[in-house]
C-alpha cells in the first residue's frame, strides 16, 4: 500500500537565541502512514506533536532526517511538494490564531477552495463550503458573522476544521480538533472522521486523549518529551499499555462520575540522556539514567522502557 | 451567594444581532464548586464575562446581579475596577487567552494587580506575588521569569496566582484546562479544588467536558441556547437529568467512552 507519509530519523532543535541554549523538540524518530489508514500522535503540551505535523507539512525543515509526503520532500520549493502540501488539510491547535480575522464564516470556508491556480469559481465554492459548514454544525444563522471574531471558542474550531475539509483532502492533519467541543458536537463530529476513513482517506491525529484516539484512529503513538515511548494499536494501549507513561495517560482521563485519579507526583527534573518518564515514574530503577531505545516487544507494538517484564498484558 | 435573575446578553455586530444570554436565574454558592455545562455556543462563556461585566463594545446586558447583596448592575466602571474585578469575583481563562503579557515578570504582572486593586506598595506587592506563586506550586524565584519561559501547565498556575491575589471570594475559571493535557490537567484542577476550598471561596468551572465537571463540581448547571435547563447536584443531575438535554448530552459522552474505530 502507497506510503502518504513517511519519516526517516527526524530530529529537531530549535535554534537558541541571544544567550539561550538551543531546545531539542524531537529526538531522531521513524514511523510512516499508509494510505487509508490513521494514526493518532498522543501525548502531553510539549511532547512535540505539532512540531511533527509541521515537519510533515513542510511548514519547518527537521535539523536531522528525512520527511516524505506523497512522495515528495514537503519543505523543498517547487511544484512537486506543492502538489504535495495541497493534498493536504490542515486543522491548527489554537483556532483563536487560525482565522483570517476580517472575512465571514462563509468566506472563511470557501477560500481554500479559491487560492491562486485553482479553477474552481466563487459560486461553486461557495456551495461546497456551506455544505461543509452544514456538516461541522455551524448554523446558517452564524455564516455572515466575522469568522475571526465574533464566534465562541468551539464554533471557532468547527470553522476551522470546516476549511480543512472542504478540499476533501487525501490526509487531513488535525491538531485537537475537538478539544473546545461538548459531548454531543463532538461525537458528530467524530462520526464525520469515521465517515472520511470509511471512505479511503488518511488521518493523521494529534491529541492527549486515548479515548477519542481509540474512536478515530487504528493506531497511535505516543510521544514523551520529543520521543516515541510506545506504539501500537489505539485499543491496546488503552486497555493494555506497556509504558508507564502511557497507563499515567489513560489514568487520567476523567470519567463520568468517577473521581479525578491523582496524576503521578513529579519526584525531581528528569537529567539530560535519561529516560523521558524518569521524573515522574513509580517503577523507576538506576538503569533508567539512560534513554532506553524503542524495541518491538510484540506483534505491531513498539515500547522504550528498561522494565524486564514490562506490566503483561490482560485479557 | 452569586445571585443572578433574568439575565439577557445581546451581542450586536454590524446588523447582526445575537442574544447570548436569554434569561438566565441562577444562584451560587460560595461554599460549592458549581460546574456549568453546555453545547458549544449554548452562553457558559457569555454568562462569565457578564458576571464580571466585561463585555465587548456593542453588547448590552440587562437583568439583575447580586454579589453578596451588592447590586452589580448599577456599579459604574470605576467602581467595578476598585472593588468588584479581582477583589470580590476573579478570573481564569483558557491558557493562550490569559493576558500575560510577554514584556514584563510575572512577579511585575501579579505585583501590578496588587498596587492597583489593594493599595500595596511596590515591596510589598513584591512580596506577596513570590508567596503566592509558592501557593500554587511554583517556586518563588519564579517572581523574575518571564511568561514564555513557562509550560502551559506552569502558566496555568502563574495565572491562578494572579487571580488569587487580591483574596477574592469566587474564581470564575473559563476552560481553565482545555490547551492542557490530561495530566496537566489533573494537577491543575486539584489545585484550583484544594486551594479553594483551603481558601473558603466559591469556585465556578465552565468547561464543555462534562466527565471533567462530573468528576469535580458539586453542582452542575447545564446552559442550553442562552438558559438554564437544568441545574442541580452533581449526582442527581447524573442518575436522574431533569432535561432532556441534559440526558442527550450524557448520552453522547457515553457513546464516546465506548466507540471504537472499525
Ligand atoms: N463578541 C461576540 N460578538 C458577537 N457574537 C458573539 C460574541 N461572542 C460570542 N458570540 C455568540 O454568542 C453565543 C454564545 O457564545 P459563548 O462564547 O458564550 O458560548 P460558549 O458556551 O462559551 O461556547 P464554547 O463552548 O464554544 O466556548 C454564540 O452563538 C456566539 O456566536
Ligand atoms: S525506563 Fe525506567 S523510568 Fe522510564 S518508564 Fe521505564 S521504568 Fe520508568
Ligand atoms: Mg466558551
């Protein structure tokens, strides 16, 4: 099956400024993503995620490794990578940054349909924006509003999803993209990526929350501090994980009802070269001073962890 | 008590006119963590900036507040600023929405709060901004970081100590969490819980996650299209919703917690 994204040992430092050292996003990491399937990326603010989708989107180029998209290098210039970049949909973090600030709703959605070199008139996407709009429960009564203002925090994601999808790209990146969503808009919307997926296309899915990973996504991998702690399939590491850090996510997701679990207490800053989860680890031992590699450790499962017998699964 | 009758919110943009609040009564307690629920757009953030009388240029609001009977409506802006914002009611927003502003310390910020809204001379701002960062976990030498040298989960703390700083006697909390992730954000709601309750005031959480509200508010309000349709404690609201909208929104989550990609 054709590879839609493909990573090769990328790394990344963000370049120190005036005095300040320079920051390691991601340690070197390899994964790629076929086509039809998805694959969410988990793991805390910070770990690294949106760094990955920029690398993959060729909006930063990695100080280390290879990224191919549909092929192409991403960030290069040049016709191919940006027949490359269109295949794609974008769907930013933080929406309150992602909306040009003075055109409509509808405007909004329409114009990725309109940029330089398309032959697609006004009319038309015009028409495929309010569909889409239609499908990610923005109301007719919100289409004339100013999309950058003016909206509350979810309609203003709803938005900016809406543009990411009336493309009908081949691999939609989605940076949380229901984070601000209550529980009814949220399982709409779910049912709208299930819908995607059901049809061939490729989602990539950057979240910290297992469980709507699990509802949209047949693998993931999660990411500690710019590296892969553990992979596999979504449901596994919900009901099965391997890596403490993985189960410390699971954990603490609230669940309805149920007491808030205390997260595990952070027991000093983790040195440089140890293993990512060392701070806060309850099974910590002397040999995780050093970063342990990421192994196989079952059938389609990676996981970086020094536990002889890592927890066995159940069930 | 945090009393509320009738409040109406119309926001008016160019022609288009929008009524966010549509007659909301409610009651809060000083003594409860009250969570308010809702669909995306349903008021929950229109109904705290109205709380806090912060609206944007164009928007009118009508109805009656009652603040510890104190009449809220009829307070002028100055009044507003030097006895009700900060020092009666507070604020937490959603991380990249709290206005830190990048030039200045944090320790400058929280002190600035202080001088402005309780008097205090520059020193003794000073010093009061390093204990609180101390109470919400940070070290005080943070006092001299500035806000991007902080992670989100840090920031979060930083702006709590802010609110905190004038003793006021409810913290209103706008998606405190949501640019968080789950474990961030466990810490930082057993924080806003425990220093609350440590510090007797009433804590309001809006959030759209309605486990999240579960698993922390003794009561639960749930907003639907500008009103309240259903309001109640925690548990009861839970086993026996008194709307229909209330079980839709349940269900909904219950429906996520089992779906599965196939
Ligand atoms: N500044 C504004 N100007 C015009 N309309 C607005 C403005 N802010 C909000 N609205 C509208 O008021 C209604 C209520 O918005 P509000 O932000 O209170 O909802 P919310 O419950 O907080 O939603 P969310 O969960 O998505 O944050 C929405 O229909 C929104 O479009
Ligand atoms: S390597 Fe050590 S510190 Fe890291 S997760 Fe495994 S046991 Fe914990
Ligand atoms: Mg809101």
């Amino acid at each position: 099956m054709t590879e839609i994204v493909r990573l090769d040992g990328v790394g990344h430092l963000f370049a120190g400024r005036g005095g300040i050292a320079p920051s390691r996003a991601l340690h070197p990491l390899s994964f790629s993503l076929h086509e039809s399937r998805s694959l969410a990326l988990v793991g805390e603010s910070g770990s690294g995620k949106t760094t990955l989708l920029r690398l993959i989107l060729g909006l930063e180029e990695p100080t280390e490794g290879t990224v191919s998209l549909f092929g192409a290098d991403p960030a290069a210039p040049g016709e191919e990578a940006l027949r490359a970049r269109r295949r794609c949909g974008y769907v930013p973090q933080d929406p309150f940054g992602g909306l040009p600030p003075t055109l409509s709703v509808l405007d909004a959605a329409a114009e990725p349909l309109l940029l330089p070199g398309s032959d697609i008139d006004g009319a038309l996407a015009r028409r495929q924006a309010r569909e889409l709009l239609r499908l990610c429960l923005l109301e007719e009564s919100l289409w004339a509003a100013r999309a950058g203002m003016s909206l509350s925090g979810g309609q203003r994601q709803r938005v900016c999803l809406a543009r990411a999808l009336v493309t009908d790209p081949d691999l939609l990146l989605a940076d949380e993209p229901t984070s601000m969503q209550d529980s009814q808009t949220r399982r709409r919307l779910v049912e709208l990526l299930q819908a995607r997926s059901a049809r061939g296309k490729t989602l990539l899915f950057v979240t910290h929350d297992l469980v709507l990973a699990r509802a949209v996504t047949e693998r993931a991998v999660v990411l500690l501090r710019g590296r892969i702690v553990e992979e596999g399939p979504t449901e596994d590491l919900l009901s099965r994980a391997i890596h403490p850090y993985t189960r410390a996510l699971a954990a603490a997701l609230p669940r309805l009802g149920q007491p808030l679990a205390a997260p595990p207490p952070a027991l000093g800053p983790a040195p440089p070269g140890s293993c990512p989860f060392v701070d806060r680890c309850p099974h910590r031992m002397p040999a995780c001073a050093s970063a342990p590699p990421l192994r196989s450790v079952a059938e389609g499962r990676r996981a970086a962890c020094w536990q002889e017998a890592p927890q066995k699964p159940t069930g | 008590m945090i009393a509320v009758e009738g409040l109406r919110l119309d926001y008016r943009t160019g022609i288009r006119r929008v009524r966010a609040l549509d007659g909301v009564d409610l009651v809060l307690r000083r003594a409860a963590t009250t969570a308010i629920v809702g669909e995306s757009g349903s008021g929950k953030s229109s109904l705290v900036t109205a709380l806090l009388r912060l609206l944007p240029p164009g928007a009118s609001l009508s109805g009656k507040i009652t603040v510890e009977g104190r009449n809220i409506m009829s307070l002028s802006e100055k009044e507003l600023s030097a006895s009700y914002r900060w020092t009666t009611v507070s604020l937490v927003l959603q991380g990249a929405m709290n206005a830190f502003t990048p030039v200045l310390t944090l320790g400058r910020q929280i002190a600035e709060v202080l001088e402005v809204h309780r008097r205090l001379s520059r020193t003794e701002a000073m010093g009061k901004a390093a204990a609180l960062l101390e109470e919400t976990g940070l070290p005080r030498s943070w006092t001299a970081r500035y806000p991007h040298e902080l992670s989100g989960g840090q920031k979060q703390r930083a702006a709590i100590a802010m609110a905190l700083a004038c003793d006021p006697l409810y913290l209103l909390a706008d998606e405190p969490t949501t640019a968080l992730d789950v474990i961030t954000q466990a810490e930082i709601v057993t924080l806003l819980k425990g220093l609350t309750r440590w510090r007797g005031l009433g804590l309001v959480l809006v959030t759209h996650d309605l486990a999240l509200a579960s698993a922390v508010a003794d009561r639960l309000v749930v907003l639907q299209a500008g009103r309240v349709v259903d309001e109640g404690p925690t548990e009861r609201l839970l086993d026996a919703p008194g709307h229909g909208h209330t079980t839709s929104l349940l269900e909904a989550l219950k429906t996520l917690e089992a779906s599965d990609h196939d």
